[in-house]
C-alpha cells in the first residue's frame, strides 16, 4: 500500500487530481468559521478541524498528502512519519503516516489555517488526511473548510 499510495486514491476515491475534489460527487463540503470575527478565526476552525479529525480517525491510523507549493516551505523534521517523498519542479510532495492524531499532525495543520490568515508560523501547502480501512478521505483546503470523500460503491 505505501508504494503505490497515489494509485489507492484514485482506485479507492475515484481521484484523478490533487489540485482539487470540488467535482467529485459525493463530496461533503464542510465550512469552517464562517460567521465569526478575524480574531476567533483561527482557534474556531481548528477546533472544528480538530474534532472533526477526532471524529472520524478516532485512534485510527491516518495518512497524510501534503503538496509544499513553494519548495523552501518543506517541513524537514517529518523523517519518522515520512513514507514517500516526490519532487518535481514546481513542489515537493511528502506522504506520511501517524498512527493516530497527534500533536505533530495538528500543528502542522495549524500552520496550515494560519497560511491564509497571513499568521506565523504558516505554511503553503495542499492538505489531505486519509485512511483506506474506513475508507475516507478528507481535503482541509483553508480555514474556511474541509471536503470529506467518504468510500461509497455504486
């Protein structure tokens, strides 16, 4: 499974692209913070993110896709949980993989939200959190929300 992790997604979820999930159909589009002030934005929607995560992966093992658009973003201190690592000429791609949630993986989701907001520390990347056992897919696309892929057969 880890070689081949791109090629489970697209088996799995029906993904043929990582720039975005917005045309997949059974999507579930899930917003974050919406109706609150620029102050509470940040801890409102991670605490959505943080329960939702809580949720669905509940002390399950969870891998991650991150895509660093800008190259000197990438994170170097991930070699425990790195499981795949491709480089190409516009982004470095690390797949990685946590047993559960932990603080290691919402403080990287945490620089995530922080991007957009233009706080620190923040980092540009894409951010999909999946499992192929339940199997779900999840697109934390900014701090206005997440996509959620559950597995479903036609």
């Amino acid at each position: 499974m880890e070689n081949n992790v791109h090629e489970n997604l697209i088996k799995v979820f029906g993904l043929k692209t990582f720039n975005t999930i917005s045309n997949i159909e059974n999507r579930i589009r899930i917003n974050l913070a919406t109706n609150c002030s620029d102050k509470d934005r940040l801890d409102i929607a991670f605490n959505e993110v943080s329960n939702i995560l809580k949720s669905i992966f509940n002390k399950k093992e969870i891998i991650v896709r991150l895509c660093f658009w800008n190259k000197k973003e990438e994170l170097k201190d991930l070699k425990s949980s790195l499981i795949q690592r491709i480089e190409s000429e516009d982004n470095i791609v690390l797949v990685l993989k946590y047993n559960s949630l932990n603080d290691d993986l919402l403080n990287i989701i945490k620089m995530h939200l922080n991007f957009e907001l233009g706080l620190s520390p923040s980092i540009n990347i894409g951010c999909f959190l999946f499992n192929f056992e339940i199997p779900i897919l999840l697109n934390i696309y900014d701090d206005r929300g997440l996509d959620i892929i559950p597995f479903c057969k036609e």
